[in-house]
C-alpha cells in the first residue's frame, strides 16, 4: 500500500533516526556496548511492532519452506566468494590466514556455535525482514530496497570503525538483501548471513569486527 505524503516523510524519519543517527551516536562509546543484549532489544521490539501489523506477513519472519529453493544458489555464491576472500588474505595478509582457529580453537568453536543465534537471527530481524516491511514502500524498485537495506547493514558496523568491516558487511548486507527480496525468508537469508560471518572469523578477518576486542584478550 503507497504511503500518505505525511506518512512518507514520518518513515523517512524514522529510518533515518533509527538505522544511521543511532548507530553513529553508539559510535562514540564503542567500547561500553552490549552488543548482543543490544541486538536482541531491538530484534524483539521489531517482531513486537511487526506482529502488531495486520498488513504484515508473519511466515516471512523465518518461511522455511523457501530454503530449500533458494539454497543451491546461496551456497554455489558463498563457496566462490570464500575461496576468492582466502586468496586475497594470502597475497596481502598471509599471517592472517586461519589464524583465530589456529590461536584460538575454543574461542573459535565457541564463536562458530553461538554467533548463529546470538547475532545473525537478531540482526535478519532487523535488518531484513523490519527493514523491508516497514520502509520497503520508500523505494520504487527491489533493487532500491536491496541497496538501502545493504547500506544500512553497513552503516550499523560503523561502531567497529573499521574501513574493512563497512566494506565486508556492505557486500554482505546486499547479497543477504538480495536473498530475502527474492524469497521473503527469514531463515534462509540468516544461513546465509552465518556461512559469510563464520567465513570471515575463520579466515582471520574477525579483527576487523567485534571479535577483534575478544581475540585479543589474552
């Protein structure tokens, strides 16, 4: 349903607040933020307003009848982005390459466990299913919305402020995007959301994101 004038620029509003204005005032105390307790906050109050929207719906949140159509082409994409990432790790960084797994094996088992349910699924939420019910209608194309929802992934990581986690998370944030526009699943974006993150731990970019502050500790 096309949005009223008023009711545009009041969403445009809200988007802008919520998705670039927060995280930049996060920015400036990185270092005190829950991140998951964060995440979790405000993936619930997303599925809280979501639930209250009749217009909205509820299969989309996770729609698991749509992985198995989608999946082929999720993991033929991931298998060929990971084996190009690897490379570029080895021509430019070559100590990087595994090194969290080599230096930190539990912690990296921990992480390839948890990171799933702790930060993937909120942030599918939020940035993926929220995202594109609630401000969809302000774009006029899919491609609109996959480019403003991968921006605003982005933009959620400047908190790392790290050029290569804006970078990783803005390619991330379209293919993930891309995959919900096409299948309106929330579960299937999220497996492929976990198989890039857990990429990246894997291959040693985690000091680029949060897991840096904990690969670090001793």
């Amino acid at each position: 349903m096309p949005f009223s004038p008023s009711e545009r620029r009041y969403r445009w509003f809200e988007l802008i607040a919520l998705f670039f204005a927060i995280p930049v005032l996060l920015t400036f105390r990185s270092a005190d933020i829950p991140i998951f307790p964060l995440l979790w906050i405000a993936a619930v109050g997303a599925v809280v307003l979501l639930l209250r929207d009749t217009s909205f719906r509820r299969i989309q949140i996770w729609n698991p009848g749509q992985v198995r159509p989608g999946i082929a082409r999720v993991l033929a994409i991931w298998a060929v982005s990971a084996m190009c990432l690897a490379a570029i790790i080895l021509v430019f960084t070559p100590d990087d390459l595994f090194s969290f797994p080599r230096e930190r094996p539990t912690l990296w088992l921990a992480v390839m466990l948890f990171y799933p349910v702790l930060s993937v699924v909120p942030q599918g939420i939020v940035y993926r299913v929220f995202f594109f019910h609630r401000y969809g209608g302000l774009f006029s194309t899919p491609a609109a919305r996959i480019m403003a929802a991968g921006v605003t992934f982005s933009f959620a990581h400047l908190v790392f402020q790290s050029p290569v986690a804006i970078l990783l998370t803005f390619a991330g944030g379209i293919l993930f995007s891309f995959t919900y526009e096409r299948h309106r699943s929330g579960l299937l974006a999220s497996i492929e959301h976990a198989l890039y993150g857990m990429t990246v731990f894997t291959l040693g970019l985690g000091r680029h994101l949060y897991l840096g502050a904990v690969q670090a500790t001793p």
